[in-house]
C-alpha cells in the first residue's frame, strides 16, 4: 500500500467516527449516508470499500454493525468516540487534531 493509500485510509476512518459523534442522532446513521459523507467531502470510495473500512472499524471495538432489513446501520461505541474526540488513539485511525475538519 502506497503511503496515499495508508493517509487516505486513515483520514476515511477518523471522518466516519467524528461524523457519528457529531451526528446527534445517538451516534448513528446508515452505510449509505457515511457513503455520500465521504463522497461530498473528497474522501469517496467505492461501496465496497466503504463497508471494508466499517467492519475493520467494528473489528476494532469503535463502532457496532447492524442491520435494519437491508440497510447497514452504523453505532458509535464509547471506545470509538473517546478515538473520535482525541482521547484515545487507533490502529489505522488518524488521530484527531485542534482543527479536526471531519
């Protein structure tokens, strides 16, 4: 993996865990908006993609997976909003700085 590759992995992670914690909806919301999420702020990728960055996160203990008859629905765990806000940090993760643009 090129060191692109690695940043923007890193910088996908960090915007879906910081946008769960600012969500105010109980820290969560669907794959599918995540997706468009990431689209709209240049950090797209593939749908497949998406869902592998999700489960690695989930693997991680920093969100829950669900499913809501097709629809993948995204939790923010404790752990993953305490790597969101900067107090902890993750494998693969960026850590959060002052001016966190996610």
């Amino acid at each position: 993996m090129s060191l692109f590759e690695q940043l923007r992995e890193e910088h996908q992670a960090l915007a879906l865990l910081s946008v769960l914690h600012r969500s105010g909806y109980a820290g969560a919301a669907n794959s599918r908006i995540l997706a468009d999420y990431l689209e709209a702020i240049g950090l797209g990728a593939l749908p497949e993609v998406v869902t592998a960055r999700l489960e690695r996160l989930e693997r991680q203990g920093l969100v829950k997976l669900s499913l809501a008859e097709d629809i993948r629905v995204v939790t923010l765990t404790q752990r993953g909003e305490e790597v969101a806000t900067g107090k902890r940090e993750a494998e693969g993760v960026r850590r959060p700085g002052r001016d966190n643009p996610y």
